[in-house]
C-alpha cells in the first residue's frame, strides 16, 4: 500500500482526532519513518517554536553564515539592486522565499527604497508565525514598504499565486538552497523560474566549501539551541499526530559528509524503543544508536552554483563574497524558458 492509500485508510477516529491541516506532516512523518535509513525532511522544522529557535541560531556567534550574508549585503546591496533592475532601471518588487525575519533583507528594502520610491514587498513562508515577525520587522524599519505576506509549503507542495506586476527580484538567501540534493535543488529552482518572466532577477546565497571546523561548529553550537531546535521536530510530531517520542532519548549529532560537499544533521537514538504515532495508527522501532537523518545544508563551489543555476533556467551574472569566500551571494537572470536544459533528454543521451 503506497503512503497515499494508507493515509485514506487511517480510521474514522484518527480523522475525527487530527484535524486536516496535519495531513502534510502525518504524510511526510509516515513516509520518512517507514524509510531505511529513517529521515524527516527539514521543513517540518519551522512550526512557530521552530522558527523562533531557528532565528536564535542566526545570532550564535558560531553560526557564521548569517552574519557573513548580512556584511555582504551592507556593503553591496546598492549595486545588487543596480545590476537587478538592468540598464533600463526597471521598477523592482521583491519576493523572498524562505523569508524567516526578513532581517537580513531590510537592507535590500531599504537600498530599492533609495532607487524606486515605492516597494512591494512579498514574503513566502511555511511558518505564519515567521511571516508575522518579518510584517512587524519591515513595517517598523520601513513603513513606506508595501508587504503582501504569503503562507505557502513551497518547498514540497509548491503551490504560489504572485501578483501581476513589476519586474521582480526574487531571494532565496541564508543558503537554504543547501538544504536539498542538487536534483532537488534545481527542481525547487525551476518552479521558482515557472514563476517569474524573462529578464526577473535572483539573488541565491549559499555557503562556500571551507574548512571543516568552521563549519561542523555552526551546527554545534556549545550553547545547544541547534540540538534544541533539531529535536523541537519531535515535539512537534508529538503534538500535532499525537507520537510518543521521549525527546530526551534522542541525541543531535551533525557531521560532515565530504562525499556530498555538505553537512548533515541527525538524531541518534540512544537507546531500543518503540514510538506510536497516533495520528498513523503506526508504532516505528527504533535501534540503539539508529539515526533520523533530518536535514542536509550543501556546501558549494562556484561551479556547482553556476550549474544548478544553469540547469533551473537562470544566467549567473554576478557573485559577491565575504573577503574569505565563506559565503556567496550570486544574481542570475530569468532566461527564456525554450533555453532551459532538457535533463530528461540529457540523461538519454549520457
């Protein structure tokens, strides 16, 4: 029976018990759980507690990819917005995919603000409470700047509706794009390219390949609020499908996995157990020191950037970085969509 038909299945009384809403979780906990190995995708992360625990780890000192986005952006963002609008000085609106805080694109904001006047502003999120904080952040920096906030899945159900008008400069910061494998990556991208016109612009960060150090310690921060936030992912599953999961018998571990340029985070089980997942009507095993892989966080060179841009339907024309190149922020363009390569017809004639 695929995870379809057996969510269809669940009885009446689970139903009655769950409200709809969990139906995305309850499908992604039962397809992650009934894999080998055992993985959560990262998005089920961000719920309001999720969120704020996320936006504290943006400001632990060993998290260097935030603050290294953001100097970036203070000293560039005036020729990012230049080089956005083109040599015609285009009218630009923003949408942000992933917006958190939108702390990091106030300063974007506020350079377009210097340029066009008027900005509409249009923040995508999984989490509303998220949405909420970037609303109240913008409104308090700049009142001037119009924000349409949108709730939407968009890295797994990709569902968005954009309003028709401006050119628009679409972000997609803080490397999340490091959260997926590299054919994911450029299947999120090319939905995102299906939603804008030729000649929009994108600005992507994404986090360089560095030394090893640095960058395990960002995902093990001595003050614990990564683990916090890992296992918060189990608190959730607890209580919205109605799991059992004793948190305290899972232990954080992120480790570098050079194989794949990246960074994975997981949860150890540190002991035999068994957890029920009410809302599935389905009890998991867990093993002594088995693992739910939960998140993924790629590091790049500027090759792969170039190539996962090129394969999405975008041109790379400009890339900023930190004075150490620990972290990049690249513009690319919207391309027509009869020049995006055909992966399907370059797998067949490999």
């Amino acid at each position: 029976m695929n995870v379809s038909a057996f969510l269809e299945s669940l009885s009446s009384q689970a139903t009655a018990t769950f409200p709809p809403q969990t139906s995305a979780v309850a499908q992604a906990v039962l397809q992650g759980l009934s894999a080998n190995p055992k993985y959560l995708p990262s998005w089920l992360f961000y719920d309001a507690e999720g969120s704020r625990l996320f936006e504290a780890i943006t400001r632990l000192p060993e998290y260097y990819l935030t603050h290294l986005e953001q100097s970036i952006f203070v000293r560039h963002a005036e020729c990012m917005i230049a080089v956005a609008a083109g040599l015609k000085r285009e009218h630009l609106s923003v949408l942000e995919l992933g917006a958190g805080s939108a702390s990091k694109t106030i300063i974007l904001l506020r350079a377009l603000i210097a340029r066009q006047g008027r900005v509409t502003y249009i923040p995508v999120d999984v989490s509303e409470a998220a949405l909420q904080w970037a609303r109240r952040n913008v409104h308090s920096a700049l009142p001037e700047v119009q924000v349409q906030p949108i709730r939407s899945e968009f890295t797994h159900e990709r569902s968005l509706h954009l309003p028709e008008k401006d050119r628009k400069l679409a972000l997609y910061i803080g490397s999340s794009i490091g959260n997926f494998d590299s054919a994911e990556a450029v299947e999120l991208l090319r939905w995102l390219r299906a939603q804008l016109k030729h000649g929009d612009a994108l600005l992507l960060g994404t986090d360089m390949v560095k030394p090893v150090p640095p960058m395990l310690a960002a995902y093990n921060d001595a003050a614990g609020i990564t683990a916090a936030f890992n296992k918060n992912i189990l608190v959730r599953i607890n209580r919205e499908l109605g799991a059992n999961f004793a948190v305290e018998a899972f232990q954080h571990r992120a480790i570098w996995n050079p194989a794949e340029s990246r960074i994975e985070m997981h949860l150890d089980s540190t002991r035999n157990q068994t957890v029920h997942v009410a809302a599935l009507n389905r009890s998991f095993d867990f093993r002594a020191g088995e693992s739910i892989h939960t998140e993924n966080s790629r590091k790049f060179t500027l090759e792969s950037v170039e190539e996962i841009l090129e394969k999405s339907g975008f041109e790379l024309e400009r890339s900023w970085f930190d004075e150490n190149f620990w972290f990049g922020v690249h513009l690319a363009r919207a391309v027509e969509t009869a020049a995006m390569p055909d992966e399907d017809a370059e797998e067949q004639a490999a």
